[in-house]
C-alpha cells in the first residue's frame, strides 16, 4: 500500500467531500479511497475499450447511449445505498 497526499484543496472542496462521505455513514478516508478506486477501473476500462476498437471491437463512443445507461445504472445503485446508510 502507498499514501496518497493532495495539497492546496479548497475548503469548499473538502466540506463538499465531507458531507458526502458523513451521508454515507464514511470516514474521508473510506469515501476518498472508494473514489480513488472508481477512477481508476474507469480509466482501465476506458484503456480496454481502445484497445478493443484498435482490434475492431465493436466499440464507438459516437452517437452512443451507453453514457447515458450507465449514468442512470449509477443512479440507480447510489439511491440504493442510501437506503442502506
């Protein structure tokens, strides 16, 4: 494992980042991690899309809805686990 440290964010930021992780019963910590944690499969996945259209994959980011599904798939999860906070 490794530390992480961000410098220089704004107290509005981190009152931001705070109530988001206290309405979902989080330490920082815990909340800042699982962002962390998002961001990077996004990035792997994103990585393995290309890689797959290179290989002619079947994958278009043009006039493409799956943004727009996962988006509400999101949204979906996130009110669930609210329900379960």
């Amino acid at each position: 494992m490794v530390n992480i440290q961000v410098r220089d964010v704004p107290e509005e930021v981190r009152d931001s980042l705070a109530a988001a992780a206290k309405a979902r019963g989080q330490s920082m910590q815990a909340y800042l991690l699982g962002l962390l944690e998002e961001g990077a499969r996004r990035t792997r996945s994103i990585a393995m899309l290309k890689r797959l259209d290179r290989m002619g994959g079947g994958y278009s980011g043009e006039d493409s809805n799956a943004a727009d599904e996962i988006a509400a798939q999101r949204a979906e999860r996130d009110l669930r686990n609210q329900g379960d906070a």
